[in-house]
C-alpha cells in the first residue's frame, strides 16, 4: 500500500464542485480533482430519505494531506454535513504518484 489517497466528497451544484475544486489544487491539498458531473444520490436526512442531483469530486492526494483537505471542505462547502471518505490508492504508475507527491504540500 501506498501512502496516496483518493478522498471523496459531494456538491450540490457545478459551481461549488469547481470552487471545491480549484481550492484545493490551489492550496496544494490536491494535485487533481475530477469532478463527475450530475449522479443520483439517495440518502437519509433528518430521517426522511432524500433524493438530489449532486457532483462527485475524486481528489487525488496523500494520507498525510488528508486532515487539511477534510478541513478545507468542511470550511467551504454549503451542507451541514458534507461527504469526505479517504480511501488507499493501492498501486498506481510510479509516474503518477510521483506526481501527485511533487504536487501536494
């Protein structure tokens, strides 16, 4: 296992994925976000289940970035609870990670 992670969050807008997006690659938290645009999510609110239109951000940086990227979406992201999962990059082209490594503080 490598020590490079994907986290994962969601927005409720294209707008706010970019502005999630562009901060965290511009504060090197984050070499790359790819922003999926439009999925389905179904979840349980408040105890009523929910159905809305969100944009899934992939964020590709390091364990050790993790704590500041959790931070900077909480910070920055208009729900009361947003998604932010890390999960293990297992293997990856040594390029790849390499890059992401000379990319993020």
């Amino acid at each position: 296992m490598t020590h490079y992670r994907i986290v994962l969050t969601t927005a409720g807008s294209a707008e706010e994925a970019e502005r999630l997006a562009t901060a965290l690659v511009e504060a090197e938290l984050a070499a790359c976000v790819n922003i999926v645009s439009q999925i389905a999510s179904v979840y349980r609110w408040k105890g009523s289940v929910q159905k809305e239109q969100e944009w899934l951000l992939l964020i590709k940086t390091t364990a050790s970035a993790f704590e500041n990227v959790s931070r900077k979406i909480r910070e920055l992201h208009s729900y009361d609870l947003p998604e932010c999962i890390q999960i293990p990059i297992e293997a990856g082209s040594a390029e790849y990670l390499n890059w992401i490594a000379e990319n993020v503080k």
